[in-house]
C-alpha cells in the first residue's frame, strides 16, 4: 500500500501484507492514521493507490474513520474523496485518452467532511470497473463543497437527437456536465487548484463577493474541428479581458499559463459532454471568496470553471417561428427608455457581475411584452441598451440617443453597398461603457478579409428609425452571430413606491422600429450578411479554416478526438 502526499513529495506506507496479516479493520485504521498525519503536516493532496481498493475503504466504517478527522484535527475547510479512471470516457461521438483527473462523474464517488453524513460514498456501488480504477484521492478544497452533482448525460443526449439543443437547456439555460475546476489564492500567493465532480458550493455567509459584487467571469467555447480535433477559440483573448476584470476588482488573477492549463483540462474532462453539432460552452469566474463585513478586498480569491453543452449558433434564439399565415416571426429587442447598462467611468468594458445583474428582471419583464395578439402572441427575445435615459426627451433629443449592447452581447448592424459588399457598423467601444467582444473582433476582421467597409462609430436610434440598416445582428460566444429584425420601445417601472412592489415594462405605443420588412423576413431568416459572416466564424473556430486562422485563434485540446 502507497500513499503519496504531493504532488512532488511521496511516502511509502508501511508494508501492505503484514498489515492484512492483522485484518482489513486494522488497514484501514492504519490508513486513516496516516491520512491524519499527512493533514496535520499541512498535506493538501493525498493519493492512494489503487490496490487497496478491496480492503474495506470504501466502506461506511471507513467513511466514518474519515469524518472523524475533524475531530482531532482544525479542519475548518473541506475535503474531497473521488475514485479515477485510467482515461475519461469520452461517450458515444467522442474518444479520449486523457487521463481522469477529476473523479468519476457519478456522486457516490464523494465524501465531504463539512457534511454530517459519512456514507456518501457507499450510498451506491463505485460507478466504476476496478480494473479501469487508476487511483485514490483525498484532497484539501478551499471551502467545502456539496455531494457531486448527477450529470444531465440523458437530458443532454435527447435534446442532442432531437436537434433542441440551444444555449443548454430550453427552460433553465443549464445542464449538468461532469467536472469542474475549484482554485484559491491567499494574499496574492500562487492558486492552489483543483479538479473535482461538479459540485454545490458551501462558502461562508460573508463571502466578499455575495455582499459587495466582487466578481466577474468569461464565456468560451470548444468545438471539434474538421480534422477530429476539439479546439478553444481564443484563451489569450479571454484572458486578457479575465485578467483586466480581476485587477478592476482588485481580484489576483491565474498567470496565463494556468488560466491555459485550465481550459484545456476542464475540456478533457467533459468530452462526453461535446455536441457533435455544437459547442461546449465554458464558464470561468473569479471571486473575492474571504469573508468580511466591510467593503474592500478580504485577501482571498478563488476561480471556478463549469461547463454545458450547447447547440448549433442558429438555435440561439431558439427555433424559427411562423403565425398561422405563414409568416416567420421576426425577432425583436426591447429598448428600456428608463434604465441604462453601463455608463463611463464604470466596469462596463469588462465582465464584472454588477453589470448583469440589474439586467436580469428587465430581461424577465421584456420577455413577457407581446406585440402580436393574444391569440398569436409574439415576443422579444431580450434587451437592447441606450447610452441614456430616453423618457421625457424631446423628438429631437430622443433621435440623438445612442445604442450601445444588449444585457449579454455587442450588437452590429448592416447596410447594402451591392451584390457582394456589405458595410458593417458597430457601436463605438471608446469610451469604456462596452465590453470589447472577442467574437466581435473576430466578425470584424472577417467583414474586412471579405473587402467589406467597417464603421466603429455612435449609433443612434434616429438611424434605425428611418430604416438605414438593412440588417441587425448580436454577437458574443454563446450567440455567434445571431439576427435581430426589430426593436421597440418600452418603459420599466416598479408598480409602486412600496419597498417589495415588481417591476413591470409596458410598450409605448408607436415605437416600434422595423430593420427589415416582412417579405424579406419570410425570404431569409436569417439576413444574407449575417449567414456570411456566420459561415466564415463558424469556419475559423471549427479548424476549417486556414491553418494561419488555427494557429492563431485556436489552441487544440490533447488528448481527445471526434469518433
């Protein structure tokens, strides 16, 4: 029996056979004893290796021996058990020879010591073929976590058949993939890092960033290239704006290198989890994770990686729709005349938290608007900002105000030059109040290879009144590049000047702005420069592009291949 404290430092166990000579009970103990000893030596790993798997430690006795470690050593943190596999399972379109650092995607495969129940790991058999176990581990997590989340692996499969895969699941936007990585950092130190089963969080009450908003997060995909490949589009990109956001929240941020690192690990360790037809979707998010009352930085950071899997660009807005003549239904955004995103001199050039979540019931009450009827409702599909508040504003005034983003997403618009060129125009991001889009730069110089004029300039709703667009389009990494064919007016106010009163949105009559007319709605659902340019970015982070575009956008992902 072995067991390795490390990762650089290993120890030899005392000698297997002459403690079975004893009895499995006394192994056991033996085990938990040194597991103690690791602990109180400051150990934040420990593995075990996979030959003592059959002398009772993954039975409730055990299990138990485990909890009560608490109780002779300060362990104010949590601890996580997970059983490897040699490889990942790579599921029914993907094979993977990557090693399984991150647990068994089962939650019978876990034990936490902050939770009062030691039989977490024998509620079921080891989801796993002991001749696939590689190894044991025992590992020190920054706060404790939650049993393992199940994966959504049947959800996920159905929708995937059906072709209903969208930004995850129709309903809760989410499902359930395999891993996650957990990391924390003290003081600026290097980050401790961890790759566990997709778990809850059990943080402190007092954590720096539920009270005072100190936290930000990306968005990437991965998606398997023509060649079998999986590759990420744009890690150094991200990171850049990742690392801009955390010194803006005065978070320390991974070195590049980890963040890489990272990235590519949590897309080994879901590869099941990679739509043929899709992408998945990554999630990186930091957060002043310390505990305090007053407002500032409590010294602790920590860095969180979940992923989901995602459908084709087309089904971001879900599926095309038609009323009962046949029409497509266009799709729309609501523009709020009493509330704004971002303002200068504020985080709106990064990905902070602060800058969504005032969005979230605007999106809610937006999407309840309906300008059909109510027998053939039609609804937007999310929220278009201004740079300012529009109500009370004379005709004049309101003609000047600018557009700026969506709540998730930079927006372009498109006017005709002639059969093969197209202008594309996108709000101006100079003055800070708009996140540089990685996927819009990329649409950029996509439209400027394609000999296309580019205007970064004020856009004003006086333009999208007098129809100067011929079409629309928002732009990020879950939507692509996905078209809008109207806008319309809206005003949110709570229903009263109660504390608990809801807020509610109500159209203005006689606002609302067409981009493009019916017939050429039904024509093309999606407008021609849009389709173009969809092909041409979907092309370059699928490898299908040339190999300069690959070597400089994309990083391939060792270890796994497309069946």
């Amino acid at each position: 029996m072995k067991i390795y404290s490390g990762p650089e430092k290993r120890r030899d166990g005392e000698k297997r056979t002459e403690i079975l000579r004893k009895s499995p009970d006394f192994f056991a103990q033996a085990v938990t004893q040194r597991i103690r000893q690791e602990i109180m030596e400051g150990a934040t790993r420990i593995v075990l290796s996979a030959d003592i798997t059959d002398t009772g430690l993954t039975s409730t006795e055990f299990a138990t021996m485990l909890r009560n470690i608490r109780d002779t050593v300060f362990a104010p943190f949590g601890y996580l058990m997970t059983f490897h596999r040699k490889f990942v399972p790579g599921g029914e379109h993907a094979e993977s020879t990557a090693p399984d650092i991150g647990g068994v995607p089962y939650p019978a495969a876990t034990l936490n010591l902050q939770y009062e129940n030691p039989t977490l790991i024998t509620k079921q058999k080891i989801p796993i073929d002991p001749a696939e176990l590689h190894h044991i581990e025992l590992r020190k997590l920054p706060h404790g976590l939650g049993p393992a989340l199940q994966p959504h692996t049947s959800m996920y499969e159905k929708l995937q058949v059906e072709g209903k895969l969208g930004f995850g699941h129709p309903e809760t936007g989410l499902i359930h993939a395999y891993n996650m990585v957990v990391a924390s950092s003290t003081d600026g130190a290097e980050y401790d890092m961890w790759t566990v089963p997709l778990s809850e969080l059990s943080v402190h009450p007092n954590m720096q960033a539920l009270h005072y908003g100190g936290s930000l997060f990306e968005g990437m995909s991965a998606e398997w290239g023509k060649d079998g490949n999986c590759y990420v589009f744009g890690i150094q990109n991200h990171w850049e704006r990742y690392a801009r956001g955390c010194k803006r929240l005065g978070i320390t941020p991974l070195p590049f290198k980890k963040f890489e690192e990272v990235i590519v690990t949590i897309v080994q360790q879901n590869v099941a989890m990679i739509p043929p037809n899709g992408r998945l979707y990554l999630r990186p998010h930091a957060a002043d994770s310390g505990p305090q009352m007053r407002v500032g930085n409590s010294h602790s950071s920590a860095f969180y990686v979940e992923v989901t899997p995602v459908g084709s660009a087309e089904s971001y807005f879900g599926e095309v729709e038609k009323n009962e003549n046949g029409h497509v239904k266009g799709k729309g955004l609501i523009v709020p005349t009493t509330q704004v995103r971002s303002t200068p001199g504020l985080g709106g050039y990064t990905k902070v938290v602060g800058n969504y979540a005032l969005t979230t019931v605007l999106i809610r009450e937006a999407k309840k608007l309906n300008i059909g009827t109510e027998r053939e409702p039609h609804h937007p599909v999310g929220v278009l900002f201004a740079n300012t508040l529009i109500q009370d504003k004379s005709p004049a005034e309101m003609r000047a105000v600018e557009i700026k983003e969506t709540n998730a997403s930079n927006v372009i618009f498109f006017q005709k030059i002639d059969d093969e060129r197209w202008r594309l125009i996108t709000p101006s991001r100079k003055a800070g109040d708009i996140l540089p889009g990685n996927q819009l730069a990329l649409i950029i110089e996509m439209a400027q290879r394609r000999g296309w004029e580019v205007e970064e300039r004020p856009v004003t709703l006086g333009e999208i009144m007098d129809g100067a667009f011929d079409a629309a389009a928002n732009c990020g990494t879950a939507s692509v590049i996905s078209p809008f064919d109207w806008i319309q007016l809206a005003e949110f106010r709570r229903e009263s000047d109660a504390p608990d009163s809801d807020w509610r949105a109500e159209l203005i009559i006689g606002t609302q702005y067409k981009i493009r007319e019916q017939d050429k709605i039904d024509n093309e659902s999606i407008p021609p420069p849009v389709k173009i340019l969809l092909g041409d970015v979907l092309a370059v982070k699928s490898a299908r592009s040339s190999e300069e575009d690959t070597k400089r956008y994309l990083t391939k992902v060792p270890g796994i291949r497309k069946k």
